[in-house]
C-alpha cells in the first residue's frame, strides 16, 4: 500500500512538474515514465523537442527540480532529459489516440519500430498531437 501511495505521488508530482514545464514555455516535445526492466525501477523521461534544445530544457528542470516538491519527491534516478527519446516520443505520439490515453500505463506494445515494455504518458506536444489528428 505505502509503495502504491509514493508511485501515486510521484505521477501527481510528475504531473506538476510537466505543468510548471508548460508555463516556463521549456522546449518539452513529451513525458513518459517508462518501466526499465533492466534496472527494476520506473524513469521519468523528459523529451525535448531537438537535440540542440536538450541543454535548455536539462537547465530548466535543473532549477525547478530543485524547489519543493520535486526535491523531496523523486530521486536523481528517477529524472532525464534525453534527446535519444526524440524517435520514441514520436512513435508514443502516432500510437496515443487521444489525451484520454495520458496517464493510463500500456504493456508490451511495439510501434513506430519501438518496443515498449511498460510506459505511462503524462504529455505529449501540440505539434505531435496535431500530427497525430492530421493522420
């Protein structure tokens, strides 16, 4: 039950984060928590929307994560910003229907030629769900 609650704070927290993110203007493209098996443990990925922004959004999550709640709430673990995620964000982008599908965890899916063990979106770009619309 006690690790169910800190999993539950950590999304809301993520969810705030991503909110703070917004209204900052950071060059977000998506967020997704993904489960890394290899580690056995769940990461929060931060995507910025080039690889040349990954610097300015890795210096505005810097300066928030280090104010409350953030602080106190995820580990140094658990947070990356990470330009490597740009193809995957896009394939999570194609294969979400609709915002209604944020939040919700999907198992074992493999699209946009990305495997996908366990992934709970959180935000995906303007730019990436009116792509997805046009489609």
């Amino acid at each position: 039950m006690a690790e169910r609650s800190l999993v539950n704070r950590k999304i809301e927290v993520s969810r705030q984060l991503i909110r703070h993110l917004e209204v900052d203007r950071a060059p977000l493209l998506a967020a997704y928590w993904e489960f890394a098996p290899d580690k056995d443990r769940w990461i929060l990925y931060l995507v910025p929307k080039s690889t040349e922004l990954e610097r300015e959004l890795i210096a505005t999550v810097s300066k928030i994560e280090n104010t409350p709640p953030y602080r106190s709430v995820f580990s140094l673990s658990d947070v990356f910003v990470d330009a490597r995620q740009i193809p995957k964000a896009l394939a999570i982008g194609t294969y979400l229907e609709s915002p209604e599908d944020w939040g919700r965890q999907f198992d074992t899916t493999f699209t946009g030629g990305h495997y996908f063990e366990s992934v709970i979106v959180l935000y995906v770009a303007p730019e990436l769900r009116k792509a997805h619309s046009a489609a």
